[in-house]
C-alpha cells in the first residue's frame, strides 16, 4: 500500500510540473521591422503565427507538436519576402498538425529545401532552444525572446 502511494506522489508531482511549464515566446521581425512571426510554445504545442500576437489568433497560424521536437532537430531556418511569399519558414523536425496559414503569401514546411541556406542571402537560422541569431542573419531578422 506505501508503495503504491510513493508511485501516485511520485506521478502527479511529474503531471504538475509538466503542467507549470511557462509558454515561451518568440517574436521574429522583418529588417523594416514591418513584418513579424510569433511563435509560442506551450505543454503539447508550438504555434507559428503570422503577425505580433501574444495568444493564438483564430487564422493565420501552424500548429506543430510540441511533444516530439527533441533538442537536436529544434531549429527554425527562415526567409523574409522571397519568391512572392511574406515570409518562409521551416522547422526541421516538426510534426504539422494543423496549417492555418494562407498558402498564397505564407509557406511553412517541415524539412527545409537542400542547400536552403547557402543559396539564399536574405534567409536566417536560429535554434528554438538557445534563441539567439549568428551574426551574419542580424541584419536579415531581429529576434525578440520572452
């Protein structure tokens, strides 16, 4: 009986601390700073968000599975205004669960096109658990953590 008393402590002090996790935000800007992508991380979730948002807005957004993104594949590589699109981004290990996104001025993907980034000057990487730009893409986007 003590025993299995310890496993049910044991299991809802794991379940409430998963529970308190703080969403992280991310918000990315254009050099002009006249365009921006929000990204918010919560428990199961990440939602990439076209525009400044501080929740998720009803459109305009990629809900990813937040549960499989491991520390290795947590990298975002990006581009501003580039063949006809607003923005362009991908999260290389991401598990799309919903595309909100209009697909017109928008592109989302999960595997990034080979060679994306040594083709592409105006195109930015960052990884999602350290957030912080290289110095060659801080002229392209700035970043702003929460």
């Amino acid at each position: 009986m003590r025993n299995i008393i310890i496993i049910i402590f044991l299991f809802c002090l794991i379940s409430c601390q998963k529970q308190m996790k703080v969403i992280k935000k991310i918000k990315l800007y254009s050099p002009d700073k006249s365009q921006c992508i929000t990204i918010l991380t919560g428990i199961k979730y990440r939602y990439v968000i076209a525009g400044d948002y501080d929740k998720v807005p009803k459109r305009n957004y990629v809900k990813l599975n937040a549960d499989e993104l491991g520390v290795i594949g947590d990298i975002f590589y990006g581009c501003w205004n580039k063949d006809g699109f607003k923005w362009e981004l991908y999260s290389y290990m991401a598990d799309i669960i919903e595309n909100k996104l209009d697909t017109k001025i928008y592109r989302f993907g999960e595997k990034y096109p080979k060679d994306f980034l040594l083709k592409e000057t105006s195109c930015f990487e960052f990884n999602y658990i350290e957030p912080t730009l290289k110095d060659k893409y801080k002229k392209m986007v700035t970043i702003e953590v929460d």
